[in-house]
C-alpha cells in the first residue's frame, strides 16, 4: 500500500486494533436542520471530545464546524448526493470530487452504491471512476453499499454480503453497510469482503441498548467497527454516546457497560 494511502487509513482506523469510530453527520444535505444537526459546532464538539475517530461529512458541515475539529479526528468527505426530502429520487449523483477532499484535508472520501437498483449500473459506474480518481492521489475510498430490490430487506444477509463485496471489486477501501442481525450471517459478510466492513445505524431507535447490542455483535463476527449517525447525535448527549462506541470498539466494553454508560 502506497504510504499517504497507508498513513490515511492508520488516521481513521487504529492500528493497534484496526477499528474505527466513524460518527455520520452527512444528513443536512438531504433532510435540512433535522433535530441533532441544527448546530454544527457544538456536535462536532462533542465528537472530538468522546473521542470519534473520524466523522464522515459533508463540506458545508466543515466550514460551519472548523474551528471544533482536532487533528485525532479523521474527516471522510461526502462526494455523492444530488437529491433531498422535497421531491428527490433518493438517486446519488456525483456532486464533489476526490481533489475537493484532499483541499479539505479529508483522510477519505465516500460515496453511495445502490445495488439492485433500476440504475445500479450508473452508481457502479460513477463510483468506480471516483476509485479511479482516488487511486491517482492514494485517497482512501468508502463505499455505502446498500442492496436494493423488490422484496428485499436492507439487512437481508445475501444482499448485504454480496453488496459489501461488489462494492470492495470496484475500488472500496472501507465499506459501510447494514448489520444483518446476527453475527453468524455477518461473519460471512466480512469473510467475503476483503476491505474492512463499518456498519451503520439507520433510522433513530428508543431503544439505545439494541444498537450497542448490534455493536458489540458485529465486532464479535469481525466487523471493522462503526460509521453511524441518528442514534448518536439524536441522543440527548451526543458525547456520552460516543464515548460509550469507543468503549465498544476499542475497550472491550459489554452491552451492558455502554448502556449503563448512557443512562
């Protein structure tokens, strides 16, 4: 591996244990000031002092929240979107590129891939010659794989692994996708991608202890670590939560212990 590549992946995911506490504030684009993200500063605030590893952003989000990052935090540059809430066809586009991350000091860039979509072939397109930019300037690529597809959930286990894979073939270097909802079904979803595999969080639960659940599972079948949004930053104190993930992916933590952690 390439050294500013090599370096790039070392300063998201820790090389004594090779995870990552990825925190997902890429939400304004699509759905405006939802309750969480009103105030850009103060959230990423708290992600540096919980101790994020990396937050995955978008460069409005940056310039609002500049002077509240901290070199131990790693930032992942949005490059795909192109729709909201109002009327959008929830299509990735390419709006940025690599060159945009590197002027923001991004370690990463990220786009989404929706596989089994009518237009999967132009998201497997666009995506695989952002890889191409990416490779020229040794920029780490993360794919959010998501399959799509009639009567197929997001967390179906096949869909997920053959997603989290397709997505590695075409240039991923970090993969965000679903937790299939047991370890033994996403044991085979991480042996059968060869870039390390981050899951996300999805739509905001009351029910924090089942997301440190689905945590600490993923990492006892291998994932990679975390790249998660609503369920942190949703929460009433967004830093305890945090620090309840770097307790999970880092320390060693229990279910039990992050959720006592946040109560």
């Amino acid at each position: 591996m390439n050294p500013g590549k090599y370096m790039r992946m070392n300063s998201i995911f820790r090389p004594d244990d090779g995870r990552s506490v990825i925190v997902a504030i890429d939400h304004g684009a699509i759905a405006g000031p939802i309750p969480g993200i009103v105030k850009p500063a103060p959230l990423m605030r708290s992600c540096v002092l919980g101790g994020a590893d990396a937050v995955l952003t978008t460069r409005g989000f940056v310039k609002a929240s500049v002077q509240e990052w901290a070199p131990s935090t790693a930032l992942i540059l949005r490059l795909t979107g192109g729709f909201t809430v109002l009327g959008g066809g929830f299509e990735e586009e390419r709006i940025s590129c690599p060159e945009t991350a590197l002027r923001y000091g991004a370690a990463a860039a990220a786009v989404t891939v929706k596989f089994g979509h009518p237009r999967e072939g132009d998201f497997i397109r666009q995506a695989s010659l952002v890889a191409d930019a990416c490779e020229q300037w040794n920029l780490p690529l993360m794919i959010e794989a998501m399959a799509k597809g009639k009567n197929l959930k997001s967390t179906d286990p096949e869909g997920v692994k053959l997603a989290a894979r397709a997505a590695q073939e075409i240039g991923a270097d970090i993969v965000k996708s679903y937790y299939t909802g047991d370890p033994d079904s996403f044991r085979s979803v991480v042996e059968g991608c060869p870039a390390p595999v981050v899951i996300l969080g999805g739509d905001k639960t009351k029910d924090l202890g089942q997301v440190f659940a689905e945590v600490y599972d993923s990492l006892q079948a291998g994932g990679a670590g975390i790249a998660i949004g609503r369920n942190i930053w949703q929460h009433a104190n967004p830093q305890t939560v945090v620090e309840a993930m770097v307790g999970l992916v880092h320390d060693g933590w229990t279910v039990k212990q992050a959720s006592k952690h946040c109560s």
